[in-house]
C-alpha cells in the first residue's frame, strides 16, 4: 500500500479529494509501492529544479535565497554539477525502467487474477444453480411432507372419532344389553314364583277363575272353592277374558293393600296409577314447577312491619333485638331476612310501594295499641282481610288497664278473628312490659318462619337446631351428590318470570311448530329457536312449557334459563349437573354423581339414556339462551350426538351469536311483531292506566313501528311502558315524542333511566340509584337489599323500595334467589354504556363489593353469597395474589365445593396458575397451619369437616394417593373428638372407602363399609336409608369384584329398606326434594278455593294412598272434596271423583258402611249428571258391586237380614251373582 507522501500533489502538497463525493469527502489512496530511496532522490531533483527556475526570475529571490533546497546546497558545497546531474539522470533512467518491468510484472498478475476471478464466477454461478435446484428440491419434500402430517392429522381425527362412535355404540348396546337382560330375568322371576303359588293353590285343591275381589279396572280373578266359578257380569262394555296380569294381581291381593291395584278414581297425571307405577306418578309431580306465591319458593324472608306511634317503642325494640337474632337465622339456613318498614305516611307518599311491598312480604306484623289512623286501615285490610295466598299474619295489641280500643281497632281484630283458618292471622293479646310483649312476638315470628314459611315439621324442629353445626349434611339425602338449592331456586324463579307477560305476542303460531317437533318420528337433531336480542325467545319457550305440562302430563320437560353471561346460571359444568342430577331423580337412584366437567360431559347422555329407557312419555329438555354460555360447542357436545328415540332438544340462541355448526338444525325464527300487533300491545298497556292516545298520536305510533327494531317484542312492552308512566305523570307529548326519537331497545332503556332519575325528589337518590345499578352491574350473581342497606347506611327502606319499585316496573331490575339482578341483558347493557363508560368506575364498585364481603368474612361465618362473591370479584379485578389468599380460607373453598360449584373452584386456581397437586399442597399446608390453632371440641369437628371436604375434593380431581391422606385424618379426629361409634364417623369410614374403590383396593374398601354399616346400625337401627346406603355401597363393590351373588343379597335388603322408608316418609330413595314440593302444594291449596287447587289436593290424596299412608290421604281427599263443594257445588262430577276415592279409602280402612254411603252419593251424582255409557259411571256401580260382595258374608254373620238382601237385590239387578262367593248354607 502506499504512504501518505503518495497522496500529496506535485504542485502544492496539497491532499487529492475524491470527486466522486459532492462536497468533499475521503482522501484517495494511490495503491502503489515507491521505495524510499527513489523517493528522497526525487522529491529533492524537483526541489532542486524549482529553485534553480525561480532564481533565474526577477521575482524569486526570497524563494531561491531561502527555499533553494537540499541539491543547491550540495551543487554549491563541491561545485561539479554536471556529473551529479548525469549520474542522477542515469539513475532515473535505471528507475524507470525497473519501474516498467515492476508495471508489466503487476499486469500480469492482475490479468491472472482476472482469469481467476472469471473462473470463480463461472464456479460460483454453478454451485447458485445447483443450490437453486436444491431450495425446490427441498420445498417440494416440505409441502410433501406438510400433506403427509395432515393427512396423518386426519386419519387419527377419524380414528377418534371412529372410536368414539364405537364406544358409543358399545354403550348403548351395553345399556340395551343390560336392560334386557333385567327385563328377561324379572319376567323368569315372576314366572317362577307364579308357577310356584299355581302349584301350591293346586295342591290346596284352590283354582283360579275370572273375576275376583281386585279393584282393579280390568277383569281379575277371584278365589273360590274348587269347582265354584263366578261371573260378576254377564255381558256389558266390561266384559274381558283372563289375562296373566290379572291372576298375578290377584295372588297379590291378598297380601294387602300395597300390591293390590289402586281403587282410586284419578284424573289427570296420576290416571289408573297402581303401586308399581309410583315412580311415574312421582316424577310427574316432580316435573311440574309449582305456581306457588313468591314467599315459598323465593330465598327471602321478608317481614313487612306496620306500627303506630303509640307503639313506636316495641317496634324500636324488635328492630333492635329481635331483627338481628332472625336474620342469624335464616343466613345460617341460607336465606335473607328482611325486615321492611316504612315511616308514618302522612301524605300517602309511599302508598303504591306499600302495597306492591305487602304483596311480596312473608309475614305482615302489625303492632297497635289503642287507635289505628286511617291512613293505615287500607294496610291493614290488604294485609289481613285481603290475603288471598294465605300468607302468615301476626297482630301484636298492646292492652292497658281501664283502656278501651277504638272503633276501628275493634273491627279490625273482630274481622280477623272470624276469617277461615287458612288466612293464618294470630293476635297476640299483651298487657305489661313492652319488652316482654316483644319477646313473646319473637317467639311466634321464629315458629312461623320456621314451619310455615320455610315448611320444617315439628318435628324436625324439636330434633335438632335448624341450621346447627351437629346436623347431618343435606347432602346426605341425596349420597355422594352435592347439591345447591339456590341454583334450583333461581332456575324456579327465572321461569316465572319469564311467563309472567300478559301479553301473547302472537306466539300461537310458533306453538304448533313446537308440537310438531315432540311429534315428529326420531332421529332428529336439536330445534334452534332464534331471533333477535329481546324478541321473546325465553317468553316463548315458558308460555309452551305451560301447556305441555297442561295437555301432556306424560311428558317429561327439563328446563334450565341461562342469565346474563358470567353468571352462574351460564356456567357449562354447572348446567350438566343440574339437568343431570335431573335425570337420576327421575330415575330414583342414588348413585355417586362426579363433579370432574370432562365426566360430566361423558356421563350426562348415559343418563339421558337409562332414564329414556324406562320413560313411559316423550322427555324434552329445553335450554333458553345457550349462546350466553361460554365455549358452548365444546362443552355442549352432546347436542351433535345422536338422542334417544323419545327425547327431544330445544335450545334458544340470538341470531348473531349462533354457533356456525348448529345453523343447519331445524330451526323456528322468531319474527319482529307486526305493526298492528306491536300498536295493539302498546294501546292496551296504555288502557290498563286508563290512559287513551288520540288520533293524530295513533298514527304516529303506527308509522315507528314499522322497521325490525321498533317492532322487537321487549321494544315494544318498554315503550307501552314507558308511555303508560308519561300518561300518570301528564307529560305524554313530550315522553312520547322522546320515545319516537330511539330506534332501538338499548337507547329506548337510556331514556327509561334518564325518566326515573328525573323523578326522583332530590340529588342524593340519584346518586343512590346509580351506585345501586352499578353494584349489581359488576356483581356476579346480584346484590341483595339487606347487602345494600348495610352498604349505604343512610338510605332508608322508603327510599330502596320506591327506588327498586320503579327500576322493577319498568324492566331493568328484578328478583332471583333473593338478590337484584337485570331482567334483560339490553338493560345489563345500557347501565355499562351509561353510568360505566370508564374502566375506574367499573373497578372502584367492584373494590366496594369486595371491601364489603371481606368484612363479612371477618366478622361472620362464611356464607353463600361470600363464598360466591369474593372470589370471582379477585378474578376480574385481575388480584391474583388475594384471590390465592381468598382460596386458601378453607371454609370458602369449603362452601363452594359443598355445593358444586366445583368447576368454578378449579377455574379460580387456574387463573392464579397452580396446578392440581400445587393445589394439594397448598390446602394441606393451610389446614396443617389451621390445625394448630384449634382449641375445643367444636373446633376439632370442623377440623375433621375441613379434612373430609378436602379428600373428596382429590378424590373428584383423582388424586387418589392423596385424597387418602386427609379422610384418614378426619377419621382420626372425630374418633377422638366425638365417639368411635358416632355416625360421623360412619361418614368418614364410607368416604375412605369410597376412595379405596375408585383405587381398586377392594378389600380395605370392603373392611370400611363393613365398620360404617355396623356403626350406622347401631346409631339409626337396621331400618334406616343411611343402612340402606351402605348396603347398597356394599353390593355395588361385590358387583364390581364380580360377586354377583352376594351383591344381590345386599341390594335386594337395601331395596327393602328404602321401600320401607318410602311407606314411612312419603320420601322415595331419600329424596327431600318430593317431599318439600308436596308441602309447598299443600300450602299453596291453604290458600285460594280454585278448581285446580282442588285437584292438586285430590292427586296428593292419591299419591299418599299409593304410599299406603292412609291417614294422610284421608285428610287429602276430604279437603279436595271440601274445596270442590265450594267452589263447583254438591252436584258437580269432580265431587263424585272426590266421593268415590274417599269411599274406596273407606272400603280400604274396612269401614264397609261408611263406603257404601260415599259410592251411592257418587253413584247418584254421576247417573244425573253422565250418560248411561260413560265410563266413570260404570267404574263406581263396579267397586259398589264389590264393595256389597264383601258386605254379603259379614251381614249374614250378624244377622243383619235386610241390608243382606237390599244388597243382593242390587247385585242381582246389576247383573252380578251374589252366590258366586262361597257362604254359610
């Protein structure tokens, strides 16, 4: 390379720019080697020549005097030039030409470097070809090989599905197999012992002939000596020959009257039901959401208070101390307590709200002493004397020597003591201290909650502590299954309301479409009943529940409601339990139900199929807005599998939101209503205030209700609504006018909020209701009134009330399981876009609510609406650390998996991203941590709780070897804190086993049921269901071991105990929840005098006479009688219906004459009032017939001459022989 000498100038020394670089840039390197020697020589010949040049100028001196260089000074030291000059120019031309050959030397190495670098190209353009080549070679074996692995995906998606297919069908033919099978050996069975009693009849010289003493409706046998044979008709409509069910029923006869067939004239579900059909009748009443009032099937307890200032102290005192002990007490039961006042109303301010509060209250208390205002009296009269549900109501009058009560006080108690005993009014009487006449109110209000608001008997009361520690679990009633009313309560709740609109809506057209779905030959696949937000789908689907309950009694129909979305209503796995846990009870079985979703999932269509098996009905199950629940094509996966042959699907879903693969169901499009229904709908709301639209305002509306929007059904009840509102307030132009100017239900909502806060009386109740909507706007499942109270202490009940009363009637809040939720999602909707725009807003409620139920996870025992609060508030507020802290409160997790909620548990302890046995540990750590600090017998029994519910809760992830480890701690400790023979500890040694099972251990499983079975004997006695469940626990593991024998023997002795249990209770296979519906019915018929009330009556009687509960029926049936006198008179059919039951109740008991009476009052009823051929006149002239056959013998044994021959008489004439049954000769 060359130096920096080389890049000086000859002229100047000045450094060559490129000029190349626009302005200056690098300095250009000469790449050429100089040698030093040459170099020096030549810069100092140039230096030399230009001195020599300037001196010979004028002008150069000072340049050729001071700048000659180093050659002039040489020249001038020796003074011999020329030879220094030659010798120098022969040295130049030495250089030049070692200069030259150095040039050519270098040229010829550029141009072999030239060759080289082409030849390189030309390799270089080879090797880019051949990789070229290579890349296509390669991307043709990658796409090659992407089919390859999508072919394998597919393949293997056949595969499974193949095999899924298979073991489906496998399933099935199991389940086909098996049922077969039970059907074959019960027939072999029946067979043999027929046979077997044929023969010893024979050998008795007995024989069987045609008709007998059975009450049945077909012909059966009757028992006489040998060679008698008796005819009863001789011809008629009746006449039948012999048939094999006839002659079992009549060796079944006389072993009493719980095989025989039932005498009972019925009508509706429960017709010609026997004994063996019990389950039928049962799941018949089962299916049927009662239309109870609100008070018996609402999780509130709501007490409506009314006082005078005269007794303004004892109403302070029960509020003070009696209030807070009742509201214990129902929280610990699970319910709210609400007690509801309202100050003196001198101006009637609140006189709508009071009575709109009445009507929803429990209880009414009023509390009086002398005088009673008038502004009170029409309280007072729609309390006590206007109560139709009758509900209970408690007067407490205060008595005072040398007092007398006005007029009006007077009237009032007189009115109430004389009304009929089912308006349930107590006076309590009191004179004294106010404080004892408030504790002696206390008392009633407590028994009154207890036995006719929430339906305890007596005796359950005096056994036990309602909602103690020391009771048995109420899951124990139903096994292993874990149960949450209140997801049952709000499902009831949702229902009502959903088929609460008075309204139609023109759907008489979309039910004959519904019919022709149940009626329609399998298989078909799911009906989809779409429609836009709002256009009535869940109306639809209640108002046809409705009448498929009425016209098709058979029918089995299972609903469920899916609230707004996050809710616990649209949780997957919570769905698939319920309508599972559906499914067994209709199936009376008592198996263990596993709360893991993917099992569920596996699970719910077996059950389906078991229980459509032996479904006598079509069975329909019904999911309103399933679109709400999320990843609904994953965990509703069963809906693409082939149904049963008599079940059918109906799922509701918004237009928008329809999952792609369920377009192509059959499907029924709900319609937007047309004009003239949507202007018809709004007229009527408007009629129903006495409110009238002129002409001119006639036709406007008209003209809005024209497009899609405008005609949506919940549209149009808002705007008939909210015109109606206008029209009480005078001010309808202007509402009316603002009502044409929104196009949609969300907008339409907007305007309802900004009317109710414009009618509020001052800024502080604004501001009230938009916390309140905003607090059950970001809530989980709602927000209870007491809940709010206490989070607005300065707010009255006036004032919630007269707030939630307006938000109510105009569709935006309303009740389910106690709590305040939206009634449509558009409402949900319109409070975010309205109040909660900004995401700070949405989280400073939601920290409100969660200040609040960690404050009452502090001061008070955990409860329900804590347990299902917290938690999920932690979760959208993204709090991982305090949600893992919130879990971790073992008595949270507790209540939650308690009650189910198990899948909702393990989503929680995904979110904070802790696997199954992180988990684990975690629990054991905090129940170790726990442990240390229990002191006392209480405490320890928790503890022991707290270990059970944590093995189970393994033992439903499958964590077997864990799960051991805190069953086996809980066993401990209850041995050690109890007794070892305490029936917990049966508990305890039943769920160890059950794990031992799931383990396959069969032999320590075995030993545990063994030592369950004996404590539980010992502590219940051999007759008692929880024998029955360990006996049953028993056969299942001998059958699983194979031992078919011996499993049989256990489950026919468990069988005999749960029939038992059944004739006892009135409570099949331990289920409470029958029981509890029957009481609620029989409150609902203490009640309003109707038709209906009077059959539900008869087929109650019906249902406790099958149950051989005889007493029972009696009371049934003579109250269904009662009513029916009333209501339709003496001489109406459905009174000989009640007659003829009661008489064969009577003929049942042996009371002969008391029958006899009965069967000729129905007998003359139905022979004026039906035709000659009817069937139910034929059917009494029948069991009167039998009933004289019976009567023939013990009246000739008396002597009783006369009647023995008014009786043969009316058989001879009847067409029967009255010698057919062997007498005294």
């Amino acid at each position: 390379m060359g130096t920096a000498s080389s890049l000086v100038s000859p002229a100047g020394g000045e450094v060559i720019e490129d000029t190349y670089g626009a302005g200056g840039g690098e300095a250009c390197e000469i790449p050429v080697e100089v040698k030093p020697k040459a170099r020096l020589l030549r810069s100092s010949f140039r230096r030399g020549t230009g001195a020599a040049a300037a001196g010979a100028g004028p002008g150069s001196l000072p340049r050729g005097a001071g700048g000659g260089g180093l050659l002039g000074a040489s020249f001038k030291s020796t003074g011999s030039s020329v030879p220094e000059l030659e010798y120098a120019v022969a040295e130049y031309e030495r250089l030049k030409k070692e200069y030259e050959i150095f040039r050519v030397s270098k040229n010829q190495e550029l141009l072999s470097m030239g060759r080289r670098e082409a030849k390189l190209d030309t390799e270089n353009k080879r090797l880019r070809a051949e990789l070229q080549a290579l890349q296509k070679t390669y991307q043709k074996i990658l796409r090659e090989k992407e089919s390859a692995l999508e072919a394998k995906y597919q393949a293997m998606e056949r595969a499974a599905t193949f095999e899924h297919d298979r073991d489906k069908v496998k399933r099935q033919f199991k389940i086909f197999r098996e049922t077969k099978e039970n059907e074959i050996q019960d027939l072999l069975r029946a067979k043999r012992e027929l046979e077997s009693k044929l023969q010893r009849l024979q050998a008795q010289g007995i024989q069987v002939f045609d008709p007998g003493e059975s009450d049945s409706d077909d012909n059966c046998t009757d028992v006489t000596a040998a060679g008698t044979q008796c005819e009863y008709w001789t011809g008629g409509a009746l006449g039948s020959e012999p048939s094999l069910g006839s002659m079992i029923q009549l060796q079944q006869s006389f072993r009493g009257p719980e095989f025989a067939h039932s005498s009972i004239d019925v009508e509706g579900p429960f017709a010609n039901v026997n004994r063996d059909d019990w389950d039928i009748a049962v799941a018949s009443l089962l299916q049927v959401t009662p239309l109870l009032s609100h008070s018996l099937w609402s999780n509130t307890v709501r007490c409506y208070l009314i006082y005078t200032d005269e007794t303004q102290p004892e109403m302070d005192l029960f509020l003070k101390d009696c209030s807070p002990k009742l509201k214990r007490m129902c929280e610990t039961m699970g319910y709210f307590f609400h007690a509801v006042y309202f100050p003196i109303d001198t101006e009637n301010q609140y006189l709508t709200v009071r009575k709109w509060e009445i009507e929803k209250s429990s209880l009414v208390i009023l509390f009086i002493h002398l005088t009673l205002p008038r502004l009170l009296l029409e309280d007072c009269e729609e309390a006590f004397l206007k109560n139709p549900e009758g509900k209970p109501r408690l007067i407490y009058h205060r008595l005072e020597d040398g007092e007398v009560s006005s007029d009006s006080v007077q009237q009032l108690i007189d009115q109430v003591s004389n009304l009929n005993k089912t308006n349930k009014a107590k006076i309590i009487d009191h004179s004294g201290d106010p404080a004892e006449g408030v504790y002696k109110t206390y008392i009633y209000v407590e028994k009154i909650i207890k036995q006719d608001i929430l339906g305890f008997e007596t005796t359950d009361l005096e056994s036990k502590d309602l909602g103690s520690e020391d009771s048995i679990p109420e899951e124990d009633d139903f096994g292993d299954v874990l149960w949450d009313i209140h997801d049952e309560q709000e499902q009831m709740e949702a229902f009502q309301q959903a088929s609460n609109s008075a309204h139609e809506l023109g759907f008489e057209k979309y039910y004959q479409r519904l019919n022709d779905l149940v009626a329609a030959p399998a298989p078909i696949p799911p009906l989809l009943v779409s429609g836009g937000p709002g256009s009535g789908k869940s109306l639809l689907l209640s108002k046809w529940i409705q009448l498929q309950q009425k016209n098709s009694p058979n029918t089995l129909i299972l609903s469920h409601f899916v609230g707004r979305p996050m809710s616990t209503s649209s949780e997957s796995s919570l769905i698939i339990k319920r309508l599972t846990l559906k499914l067994m009870q209709h199936s009376w079985s008592v198996s263990a139900l596993t709360l893991d979703p993917a099992k569920l999932l596996e699970e719910f269509p077996r059950w389906l199929e078991k229980l459509s098996a032996r479904h006598q009905g079509s069975i329909i199950i019904i999911i309103d807005s399933i679109d709400q629940v999320q990843q609904v094509e994953k965990h509703m996966k069963w809906l693409i599998d082939p149904l049963p042959v008599n079940v059918r699907v109906i799922v509701s879903v918004n237009v928008e939101t329809c999952p792609p693969a369920w377009r192509l169901w059959p499907t029924l499009h709900l319609d937007p209503l047309n004009p003239k229904d949507a202007k018809s709908i709004i007229i009527a709301e408007c009629h129903s205030v006495d409110i009238k639209l002129n002409k001119e305002q006639e036709k406007k509306l008209e003209r809005h209700c024209r497009s899609a929007t405008t005609c949506n059904a919940l549209y149009v009840t808002l705007f008939g609504k909210m015109i109606a509102r206008a029209g009480r307030a005078g001010n309808l132009d202007k509402v009316l006018h603002q009502c044409f100017q929104c196009q949609d239900t969300v907008s339409l909502y907007r305007l309802v909020l900004q009317s109710i806060q414009e009618s509020m009386a001052n800024d502080m109740d604004k501001e009230l209701m938009k916390q309140i909507l905003c607090l059950v706007n970001v809530s989980h499942n709602g927000v209870s009134e007491s809940e709010l109270m206490e989070l607005y202490p300065e707010m009255s009940w006036a004032v919630l009330t007269s707030l939630i009363h307006s938000l109510h009637k105009m569709c935006l809040l309303t009740y389910g399981c106690g709590l305040l939720k939206f009634q449509h999602l558009q409402a949900w909707e319109t409070v975010r876009l309205e109040y909660m725009e900004d995401a700070t807003i949405i989280s400073s409620h939601r920290q409100k609510l969660i200040n609040y139920f960690t404050m009452q996870l502090s001061q008070d025992p955990v409860t329900w609406r804590s347990a299902d609060e917290l938690p999920w508030l932690f979760q959208q507020q993204g709090s991982k650390q305090k949600l893992h802290d919130c879990l971790l409160n073992l008595l949270v997790s507790q209540n939650l998996y308690k009650r189910g909620h198990f899948a909702e548990l393990l989503s929680y302890w995904q979110f904070v991203g802790k696997d199954k046995s992180a988990m684990a540990a975690e629990y054991f750590d905090s129940l170790k941590q726990y442990e240390k600090n229990c002191e006392g017998e209480e405490s320890m029994i928790c503890l022991a709780d707290l270990y059970e519910t944590l093995g189970r809760f393994l033992k439903d992830l499958g964590l077997l070897s864990q799960a051991v480890v805190p069953l086996q701690r809980s066993l401990e400790i209850r041995e050690t804190a109890l007794d070892p023979d305490h029936p917990r500890v049966a508990q305890s040694l039943h769920q160890l086993a059950s794990v031992y099972v799931q383990w396959k251990k069969f032999g320590n499983a075995e030993q545990l049921y063994k030592q369950a079975l004996e404590i539980s004997e010992n502590a219940y006695g051999a007759d008692h269901p929880h024998i029955a469940r360990e006996l049953e626990a028993l056969a299942t593991l001998y059958q699983k071991q194979n031992k078919y024998e011996q499993a049989e023997h256990f489950r026919k002795k468990s069988f005999k105990i749960r029939q038992k249990a059944t004739r006892r209770k009135g409570n099949l296979y331990g289920f409470a929840l029958l029981r509890k519906r029957a009481l609620q019915l029989e409150e609902l018929t203490l009640g309003k005098d109707t038709p209906d009330n009077a059959r539900t009556l008869n087929e109650l009687g019906v249902l406790y006479y099958l149950q051989n509960n005889l007493e029972t029926a009696d009371q049934f049936l003579k109250r269904s009688l009662e009513m029916r006198e009333r209501v339709l008179g003496p001489d109406h059919p459905d009174c000989a219906q009640s007659l003829n039951n009661l008489a064969a109740l009577c003929n049942e008991k042996k009371q002969y004459d008391k029958a006899e009476e009965l069967y000729e009052r129905a007998l003359d009823i139905r022979r004026r009032a039906l035709a000659p051929d009817h069937p139910s006149l034929a059917y009494t002239v029948k069991h009167l017939a039998i009933l004289y056959k019976k009567m023939i013998s013990l009246l000739y044994f008396r002597g009783n001459l006369t009647k023995l021959y008014r009786c043969m008489s009316w058989l001879w004439k009847s067409g029967r022989n009255p010698l057919a049954q062997s007498t005294p000769v």
